[in-house]
C-alpha cells in the first residue's frame, strides 16, 4: 500500500475540511463547537503529516511500519455541530485511542529494530 500517497490525500482533505468550516460552518456553529471543529481538522492533519512522515521512515532507516501507519484511518474527526447526532460522541474516545496506539505501536516497532 502507498502510504505516502494516502497521506498527502489525507493532507489534502484537511485543507479541504479547514476551507469547509472556515467559509461554511463558521455562520452556522457557536464559538464551542466552531473550536471543536478547528481542532478536529488540526488534529487530523497533524496525524496525515505524521502517516507522511512514517511512510518515508523505511526510506531513511532500516524500519518497515507494520500495523501503525492504518490506525489514524480508522479515525475520522468528528464535528461538535449543533446537528450532530448524540450517539456518535461515543465513539469519539475510540478514534483518539486508536490515534494513541497508532503512535505507540510505532514506538514500539523503532525500538524493536
């Protein structure tokens, strides 16, 4: 799997994401949940830049990632809207676990090596 190419995808979309609530959501989202938002889209483009900054590890070093780099896309930032469905604040812990194990794994297999 080209993980350089799915992180600058990824990279995109937060752009895209920031440009969305910046023109279209800041009239329609109170100053909290605006701020939620803002840091959802920061949030995942700091993780894209680190699934870049992974994909080019086995490049510069003699490590291959095995499981971590997928974790962060199993995660998708969630809105704080005022339209958003109450169920899936639930979920939100999950995908800032999964963010977490994603980082640690990757510990984990550097010190491996």
């Amino acid at each position: 799997m080209n993980w350089s190419a799915i992180a600058a995808i990824l990279l995109g979309l937060a752009v895209v994401l920031g440009a969305f609530g910046a023109h279209s959501l800041r009239a329609r989202f109170d100053a909290y949940s605006m701020r939620t938002y803002e840091k959802a889209v920061f949030y995942h483009f700091i993780h894209a830049l680190g699934l870049l900054v992974v994909s080019i590890l086995p490049q510069s070093a003699r490590f291959t990632p095995e499981p971590a780099p997928g974790c962060p896309l199993l995660r998708q930032p969630l809105s704080a809207g005022p339209d958003r469905p109450a169920h899936l604040g639930a979920i939100t812990p999950l995908g800032g676990l999964t963010f977490i194990a994603a980082w640690f794994l990757l510990v984990f297999g550097l010190f491996r090596q």
